[in-house]
C-alpha cells in the first residue's frame, strides 16, 4: 500500500476504513496507525464530507414512479426456437422480378437488333474493346 493509494481510498470511501475494499484494509488500518499525522488531513476532509452527506435527507421515489420506471424498461426478446426466415422488406421480391423483367426485355430487344447487322467490323469493334485485344490477332499470332 502506498502514500497515494491510501489518501485515493480516503477520498473515495470515506474516513472510515471499514467502508474501504476489503482487499486493501487491513493494509490501510496498518499504514494510518504507522503515520496518523501523515494523513491527519485528509482524515478530517473526509469526515467532515461524511458528516454532511449523513444529514442529508434521505429520498427515495414514490411507488407510483418506481412502476412507471419499471413499466418503461426495455422488455427482453422472447428466445425463439428453430429456424426462421430472415424478415425481407415487402418491395425485396418485388424489386428482384422488376430487374429479371428488364433484363429480359434488353436481352429481348438488344439480341435481334445485334444479330440482324451483318457487318462483322462492327463486332469485332465491340469484341476488341471489350477484351481488350483483336482475338483474330491474337489466334494468328498463336499460329492458329
């Protein structure tokens, strides 16, 4: 136990050393027998603070407000068992066939418009840019 530490439990238990934890109290009670003139002051800060905090009144809440407490607290989830689908916002599903729809409608519209222009530069045009390389480049190069 040291200096600070004892004049720490004083301050924060009272003057007092049976308030103080009960680990460190027959260390205190031997370092204030050893040294009272060492910690006189803190002694008397102490209990003056002591005494006026015991004429306070004491309050405690009326029975009304102690259920409209208990009343507000939070209530735990009832524990479920088994297994559960996970809860899906009502437009989820909704929004998941609008984007099937119209991926099948460009697809629709897109597939006639692509295979009905004969020109092949235009293909290998897109081919090329989208892979990044001439694929008929490439196949002569390999020997192909």
């Amino acid at each position: 136990m040291t200096e600070d530490r004892l004049i720490e439990l004083i301050e924060a238990w009272g003057a007092d050393p049976s308030a103080f934890p009960e680990a460190e109290r027959a260390a205190a009670r031997s370092m204030l027998a050893a040294q009272p003139a060492r910690f006189a002051a803190a002694i008397a800060e102490a209990r003056a603070l002591d005494s006026a905090l015991a004429r306070l009144p004491e309050i405690l809440p009326s029975a009304a407000l102690t259920e409209r407490l208990v009343a507000s607290a939070p209530r735990p989830k009832a524990a479920t068992s088994g297994f559960r689908l996970p809860k899906f916002a009502p437009w989820a599903p909704a929004s998941g066939f609008a984007a099937l729809a119209a991926g099948l409608f460009m697809g629709v519209m897109v597939a006639p418009a692509a295979s009905a222009s004969s020109d092949t530069s235009e293909v290998e045009s897109v081919i090329e840019h989208a892979l990044g390389y001439d694929p008929a480049a490439f196949t002569e190069e390999l020997g192909e």
